[in-house]
C-alpha cells in the first residue's frame, strides 16, 4: 500500500458526510458561522468543505498531489478536533458545527 493509499484510506474514513449533504449543510447559517475566517470573510474550514466536495467526486486514479495534501490537512484536522470533543450533547454546538465543514458529523 503506497502513502496516497493509506490517504486516500484515511480521508474516506474520516468524512463520513456525502457530497450532497456536506453540500447542504454549506449552504446553512451554522456552518458560516463558525471557524476562523478568512481575509475574504470565509471561514477555512468552509473553503475546505467545498474543496471536499469536489475531492469525493473526483476518481481515486484522477487526484493530484496538491489533492492528496488536502486530504492529509482535513484527516489530520478531523483528528486533532475529535480529541477535543466537549463534554455533553454536542447536536448543536460550534465545535460540531466546525467538523461537519470539514466532511465529518460526530454524530453519525
């Protein structure tokens, strides 16, 4: 198994969001709403939640090396964010809010 196996392992397991409902959930307030913005006012996370969609639509054999970085970034965000987890019911909270951008319902 090559690095960009292992990767392309790795972000499949991590979103856990299809493209259609990552790309409903994009279009709600909650999900503008949180993470660190950008100077174009859009928040990192949400920028990278676009770029998911298309990576999720893209054909394994038709990823570039810039693609599997991206990959590497969500899977390693989704990590650190997940061992941070709040305590309590987490439905409605930012730190839910913040993975979902990302590709992953901690809920799910």
């Amino acid at each position: 198994m090559t690095d960009q196996d292992d990767t392309y392992q790795e972000f499949r397991d991590v979103v856990n969001m299809t493209p259609t409902e990552l790309e409903s959930w994009l279009d709600t307030d909650e999900s503008r709403e949180v993470g660190q913005k950008s100077s174009g006012g859009e928040s990192v996370g949400h920028r990278s939640g676009q770029r998911i969609i298309e990576l999720l639509n893209t054909r394994k054999g038709d990823l570039s090396d810039d693609d599997y970085a991206h990959m590497r970034k969500v899977v390693g965000y989704v990590h650190r964010h997940t061992a941070q987890r709040p305590s309590g019911d987490v439905t409605d909270t930012p730190w839910r809010y913040s993975l979902m951008n990302w590709g992953h319902d901690p809920t799910k």
